[in-house]
C-alpha cells in the first residue's frame, strides 16, 4: 500500500507517517517501481503497534525501544506511567475543584475571582496558623463543598475545628461532600467526616448520616456519632454508648449521653436493659463493672437505684465500694440545669 491508502486505513496522517519514517518506527519495506514507498502488511501491523503504545502514554522514544527490545519488560514503565497519569488527574482534581470554587462564589469581577482564589491558597498552606485564620475569616466566598473536602484532608485538630465551625454557618454544611468522606476506605478521613456531620445540628440529612455511621466497623467512627446521637435523643445510639462503657472508650462523654437519653421515660426502660444485661455478660471484669455502676448512677429512677444496691454486695470489694458510694448518691432530678449539656 502507498502512503496515503495507510494513512486512510491506519488513521494516521501521511505527515505523521512520514515522521515515523524519519525517526526509523516504522519505514515501509519496499519500494514501487516508480520509486514511491511502499507498506506491506507487517508495516501495517507496526503502525497499529506504535498507535496503541502511544495511547497509553508512552513517548515515540520510549515506543522505539519497546519495540526494539523483545525483552523489554514493560512492567516498570507501565507503573511509572500509572504514577505519572494519576498525578496528571489529581492535578485537573485540584484545578476543577477551584475552578467550582470560583463557579460557586459567583464572582461580580475580576478582584473577586482574585480573593476567592486568594482564600483557597491560604486554606491549602503549609502552616497551619494560616489555615486556621483562612477558615475563620468573617466572610469566607467558598462553596461549602470546598470547606468539606478542606476538613476531611485537615490533621491539624485546631484547623480541623475552625474548618467544621465554618462548615456550620454555611448553610447546607457541605454533607453530600462530608456523606462521600464517611465512604472512603480511610478510618481517618470517616473521622473527620462524622465529627464534621455532628456539628451540623438541625441540618436535614445529617442524622441520617450519623445513623449509618453507628455500622462503621472502626470504634471511633461509631463513637462520635453515637454521641452525637445520644445527645439528640436518639435511641438508636444506645447500644453502641453502652459498647463504649464497657471498652473504656469516651465512656464518661457515654455514660452522659445514655444519662441524657433516660430521661425520656420512653427511653429509659431500653438504656437500663442494656446496661445491666453488660453487666452479667461474660468477660464483664471489675473494670467493666464500675464503668457500668458508673453509667447506672446517671440513670433516674428506681430501677437503676436497685441495680446499684446489687452491685454493692458484688464479689469483688472495688466494684462493692464503687457500687455502694454511687448508690448512695442523691438522684439528679429530671430537668436539672446541670444536665442540660448531657
């Protein structure tokens, strides 16, 4: 085939062509007799050959050496070119995200284009003092969704709190954003998603959020979100703050919370079963039981009372004498100031 029947076959232009030739990839092997060049069928087949590397990211350099090297091991190059395309995509990921910044602030003018742009370098910065001032200033032009993303990267505990108090007062609190954080594979990047999805109080969605969270197979996940549930009246929280009783985990911030929740009548029939049910399962140690004497103390009622008096002829004299201090104690009555926080 001549030159111009391969480049409508192959799809290749006969300029390019041409420059394969030059570079020695693919030269037609014969010749008319009129002196024009000729592609046989093999020459063909490279070109496919050379066209298919190419897709795949490979400079014409690195497609001559392949092909040039039936030994080449093409395992340490396709990494490299995975490494090189998944920076090349977290880049246009950067850049889109701030072109949506931008989208997103509704910019009147340049200047404004300029302070949005402005804002998101400051909350990317490497000190966190200047992170921390970006996401506290008085009138913060970005989207919500920005904030999110912001928050689930943060490991600065002080950044990460201003960023969730930026979050609160920006309307929706970013939670489709947050909702994909309680998705990913990273434990740390769900903790930042759920303790940022419990600052949205009032916010439609996000206890529903907080709900799914209570299935989260790492603890701390689970835990903040029960918290943040038990202290909204939640019920669905109770057993998983009675699991944080009992592994020593928050289990004051817990008990508090199951504390809150019984004062309910409703409610407090379910978070008193499930702590004394802890307390006669196996494996229930000394520990476990003054941590649950502990919790039963923030129960009203004289159920919780009696269990308390149980606990004090306990056989262990630690968990007797916890048992026996708390059950003495005054009730703290419903509607308390002091339990207002709880």
């Amino acid at each position: 085939m001549l030159i111009g029947e391969v480049a409508r076959r192959s799809g290749v232009s006969a300029r390019m062509l041409r420059h394969y030739d030059a570079l020695g990839l693919v030269s037609p092997s014969g010749r008319t007799v009129g002196g024009y060049r000729e592609y046989s069928a093999d020459d063909v087949r490279r070109i496919f050959a050379v066209e298919g590397l190419r897709s795949l990211g490979l400079s014409l350099e690195q497609v001559g050496r392949a092909l040039a090297d039936p030994a080449f091991a093409p395992a340490a190059l396709v990494a490299d070119l995975v490494r090189a395309a998944e920076e090349r995509l977290a880049r246009e990921r950067e850049l889109l995200e701030r072109l949506r910044a931008v989208e997103g602030s509704a910019p009147a003018d340049w200047p404004d284009v300029l302070r949005v742009v402005g804002l998101l370098q400051e909350l990317a910065a490497p000190s966190a003092a200047r992170r921390q001032r970006a996401a506290l200033a008085d009138d913060l032009p970005v989207p919500a969704g920005v904030l999110a993303g912001a928050a689930l990267a943060e490991d600065d505990p002080n950044v990460a709190g201003a960023l969730r108090w930026a979050l609160a007062r920006s309307g929706d609190g970013g939670l489709p954003a947050l909702a994909g954080g309680l998705r990913s594979d990273d434990a740390a990047v769900r903790r930042r998603a759920v303790r940022a999805v419990a600052a949205q109080a009032g916010t439609p969605g996000a206890d529903d959020l907080l709900r799914g969270a209570l299935a989260d197979p790492d603890a701390a996940v689970r835990g903040d979100a029960a918290l943040a549930l038990g202290r909204r009246g939640e019920t669905a929280a109770v057993p998983a703050l009675v699991a944080m009783v009992v592994a020593g985990t928050a289990d004051v911030d817990a008990a508090e919370a199951l504390g809150a929740l019984s004062r309910d009548p409703a409610d407090a029939g379910a978070v008193l079963g499930a702590l004394v049910a802890e307390l006669g399962a196996p494996g229930a140690g000394p520990a476990v039981r003054i941590r649950l004497a502990q919790a039963l103390v923030e129960v009203p009622g004289p159920a919780a009372r009696e269990a308390l008096r149980r606990l004090a002829a306990d056989a262990d004299p630690g968990v007797a004498l916890v048992a026996a201090a708390l059950a003495g104690m005054p009730e703290l009555p419903a509607g308390d100031p002091r339990d207002e926080d709880g």
